[in-house]
C-alpha cells in the first residue's frame, strides 16, 4: 500500500471515530437535559423516593458525618458523587 493509500485509510478510521464521539457527547447533553426536565416534574410533584435506610442517612446527617452519609446515599440509591453530595445537602 503506498503512503496515499495509508493517509486516506487513516483519515478515514479518524473521521469515523469523531463522528462516533460527536453522536455520544449529543446523546449525553439530551439525556442531561430530559434528567433535568424530569427532576423539575418530581419537584412540582412534590413527589419524594423513599430510601430503605433514610433513617440511617437522616442520623449521620444530624451527627454532621457528612462524608459517610454521602456514601451511604451513594451505596442505597447508586447516584453519583454529586448527586449524593445534593442530596445529602438537602437532608441537613
């Protein structure tokens, strides 16, 4: 294959996996927006999720443990770090 070949094989794959990361980054604004329009229904809902160890999470809350009430936020619900850093926030 001569060096022509080869750059316009190259150029290609690159083109392709640019396109494939541009598609993923799109879909992760849209999902971030329709998490955002679904929370905002939650709130004007006033609806609330109950966590099996709330109790639990509302004591550390109270202790000021912060940082173990984060994590069991996390570990109860599997949000990420800043989710339960919110919610945690919220609680207290």
């Amino acid at each position: 294959m001569d060096i022509l070949g080869f750059l316009a094989l190259a150029l290609a794959v690159l083109g392709s996996i640019l396109s494939t990361v541009s598609r993923f980054a799109r879909a992760d604004q849209r999902l971030a927006r329709v998490e955002r329009k679904l929370d905002l229904i939650i709130e004007h809902l006033d609806l609330r999720q109950e966590h099996p160890r709330m109790d639990e999470l509302a004591a550390l809350v109270l202790e000021g443990k912060k940082i173990q009430a984060i994590k069991l936020y996390r570990e109860t619900t599997g949000v990420g770090l800043k989710e339960a850093k919110e919610a945690v926030e919220r609680l207290g």
